[in-house]
C-alpha cells in the first residue's frame, strides 16, 4: 500500500494542475488521503460509491459531517503500470490527533453501546449493531434519539468522549435522513476536529447508487451531470440514457433506476414498480408504446434526483422490459435543459432544473 500512495502522489502531481500533493495523511486498502498545497485533505480511492455519494454531500452543509469541496475522477497508474480511473474527493482538513486515539475510540463505543442499551429492550439485535443503529434513524425508524443523548450526556467520562459520540449521533442522523443507504464507517481515522474547532465525520459511503463503474455522476444544486465511458474493450454499449432515482417504497427511501426517454410524452412507470410502489390509481388508459398497445394505469410518483431535486412525474404504467423501474418523460423534460455530447468511449449528458427545489 505504501508503494501506491507514491505511485499516486507522483502521477497526481504531474497530471493534474488544479491540486497539488504535499503529504500523506492516511492510506487504507482502497484508499490514500493527502494533503494539499492549500491545506484541504485530498482522497484517492477506488470506491466509486464513496465518490459518487461525496457528490451528493457537495451540495450539502451539516454541522458534524465534514464540508466536500470538489470532487473528479483522473486515471492514474496502478502497482503494474495499468492505467485505472482514481476518484478524488477533496474535503476539509481535520485534525485526527485533537485527542487520544484511545479516548476518540472510546467516543465510538460510548455512541454504540448508547444506542444497543436503547434497542435491545426492544429488538434482538442484528450481528453488526451498526445496521440497527442505522434503521433507527429512518423516519419509521426507532425512535430513541432522545434517550441515547441522554445516556451520552450522563456517562461518567471525559467531555471529549462524549463529544465524539455526540458529533456521531448528529451526523447519522443528518446524512441517514439524507439517503438511507448511505453508509457511515465509525473508525477513528474518519473523526477528526476542523479548523472551526467542531468534530466531524468524513469518508461517508453508500451502499448502492444505481450504476456500475462505467458512470459517473456530477451534481450541483440544480443540475446532474452523467458520464457514461465504458471501457475500450467492452464491445457492448449501452446507449440508455440512466438515471439513478430515490423513490419510498414501503416507508423507505430506496433507490431504482431511471431512463431519459425525449420520446415520451410523459412518464411511464413498469407494471412491477407500480405495485410494489403502491402508486395511486387514477383510472385506465389505452397506450401504445415499444412494449406495443395495453390498458394502462394513470399514476404518479414522487421521485428524488441524486442532487436532491424532487418532483411528481405523471404518466401511466407500461409492461417491464428491463432494469429500469421509470421512463422520465418530457412532463419533467420540456421544464428541464437537456444536453447530450460524445465522452471518450461514450458520452454525457445533463439535466438542468429551472429552478431549485431540493429536500
């Protein structure tokens, strides 16, 4: 691993003229974090989900969760000389040594066994007690909050411990509200104190974003960039034009994916999603389309993009033809830009929102 950080830190500083490598900070099996001429921490790693739900923090500002500035893919060389994508997320710098590893160790387990006193009067807890604390934070979720802070503010121990679980107990529940996927790594490494003298919480993943590595996804708050480059020897392209979408199935958020169709006038949804959804029912229609001619359901649904803009869609059911659950049509298209250009081995394309209208 150590013969890797040199690697990157070497081709990133030839290569690259927006950020320049002065140190290593922290490097683990996927990942090596640096810092920067201008005092930002810069992370390459190869965890495209991690990348991809750094974008989606770009657009937001929690108090314990560390500020995301930037973030792009580069290739860079591997330990072979193989050339191989490389993510960069560039974030605030954090202090790991504001305490003892020990005591910031301790932080974590006080904001574990917080939680576990709190659920296992009620559950029978899971293998990994992280997943449950998770869950808990979903709007049906448990809701223990209150006690947990309770039992973290009465332990009889140092300030800064109850301070790590406390910055623990508010990022969770920030970013597991934001998206129900996402994944928090409570390790030390990940904790540390920003220049504003608050602790916080970086390196944050997902579970699943809805693409392979063959995507890429910019946001803004209002646009989403989508970069399809497939590799040179992949003799298949896919020329769908995807879109992760977050919709509540079942009382929760979960994620399916979505199809820019500028052919439909208005959205369609498959005949399984729109079951399993429990989408309204506003009556029958005869449609015709490439799954050929059937009696419809009207309907509508309410989805997120991966930039947090929301919105109904309005359209019908069709017969399920593939993995895609919703045909975006032009009921959100004709109020949308929409650009489409060639990209290396693929092509890109945007949708820019008249307005910003987020959750």
């Amino acid at each position: 691993m150590e013969r890797i950080a040199e690697i990157w830190l070497k081709a990133f500083n030839t290569g690259c003229s927006k950020y320049h490598i002065v140190d290593l900070l922290l490097q683990d099996v996927f990942s090596c974090t640096f810092l920067t001429d201008d005092g930002k921490e810069l992370r390459l790693t190869t965890n495209q989900n991690m990348y991809n739900f750094s974008s989606v923090l770009q657009c937001k500002k929690f108090k314990h969760v560390a500020n995301v500035y930037d973030c792009f893919k580069i290739e860079l060389p591997n330990e072979r000389e193989e050339l191989q994508n490389v993510f960069c997320i560039v974030s605030e710098l954090l202090k790991r040594d504001f305490a003892p590893r020990a005591n910031v160790q301790m932080g974590i387990n006080l904001f574990r066994d917080s939680w576990i006193n709190c659920l296992s009067r009620k559950y029978r807890l899971d293998i990994n007690p992280y997943n449950d604390i998770a869950n808990a934070y979903l709007p049906k979720g448990d809701n223990g909050r209150k006690l947990v802070i309770e039992i973290i503010k009465d332990a009889n121990t140092d300030k800064v411990v109850k301070d790590v679980a406390l910055a623990l107990e508010d990022a969770y529940e920030k970013v597991m509200r934001l998206d129900s996927d996402a994944l928090i790594f409570p390790f030390t490494d990940n904790i540390g104190l920003a220049q504003d003298g608050i602790i916080k919480i970086c390196n944050i993943g997902h579970k699943f974003m809805g693409l392979d590595d063959n995507y890429e996804i910019h946001t803004t708050p209002n646009s989403i960039t989508v970069a399809y480059n497939p590799s040179g020897d992949d003799v298949h392209l896919d020329n769908r034009l995807l879109m992760p979408l977050k919709v509540n199935i079942d009382g929760r958020d979960a994620i399916v994916l979505g199809q820019i169709d500028t052919g439909a006038s208005s959205s369609c949804f498959t005949e399984y999603f729109y079951q399993e959804a429990e989408l309204e029912n506003f009556g029958i229609v005869k449609t015709i389309g490439v799954t050929g001619e059937m009696d419809s359901i009207r309907t509508r649904c309410l989805v997120t993009f991966p930039n947090g803009y929301f919105e109904p869609l309005h359209g019908s059911t069709i017969r399920g033809f593939d993995d895609v659950s919703v045909l975006i049509g032009m009921d959100l298209l004709s109020r949308c830009k929409f650009t489409f250009e060639p990209y290396r081995n693929g092509f890109k394309y945007k949708l820019t929102f008249p307005f910003i209208k987020r959750c």
